[in-house]
C-alpha cells in the first residue's frame, strides 16, 4: 500500500549540447522502466522550452525506501553509466507535497 506522503526527487541536468539525442534515448528508456517499478507513482522527463538542454526529471515514490530501491535495477545503473558523460551539470532536490491536484479524465 502507497504511503499517505509521497517522496518527491526532483533533478534538474544540463545535457551537453552533443549528447542531446544520446541522452534523450536513455533518460525515456530509464523513465518508461522506473514507472514499471512497484513503489514508483510517477517519472516525469521534461524540458525548458527557452532551453532544451535544460532538464527535468520529476519523480514521485511511495517513500525513500522506493527511491533507494530504484537506484539498484540494472535499468537505472545501466542510464547512470551511460547518461554520466551526458551531462554537464546534475542538482537533485527532495520535495515534500503541500497538495496534489491531479485531474480525473
């Protein structure tokens, strides 16, 4: 069962503009596999419109027991090795929800 408060890591990369495609191909191959993950809710992989090789991973766990258990698949070791020289720049965040509004279709 999901805990109550969801654990929030949000990373914000800045991708070498060579490497753009490269990485794109690995971040969505490693953002499909984690969504697949049982204490995963959400992997989202955005990008700045003023500046596409600014990006976005928001991801939502159940808890940081989830999150700790995402780093040890071979599909997230296998997008850290590869993604590495990717990216010039890598600022993680955790973030606490004050509300969640998601819209029922």
């Amino acid at each position: 069962m999901p805990a109550s408060t969801p654990y929030i890591n949000a990373v914000e990369l800045d991708i070498v503009p060579a490497e753009y495609e490269a990485f794109k191909a690995a971040v969505q191959a490693n953002a499909a596999a984690s969504v697949k993950e049982p204490g995963c809710r959400q992997f989202d992989v955005l990008f700045e419109e003023s500046d596409p090789h600014h990006v976005l991973l928001y991801e939502v766990y159940d808890d940081a027991a989830a999150l700790a258990a995402h780093r040890e698949t071979a599909h997230f070791k296998a997008y850290w090795e590869k993604s590495g020289p990717m990216i010039a720049k890598r600022v993680p965040r955790h973030f606490s929800p004050i509300a969640f509004n998601i819209k029922a279709r």
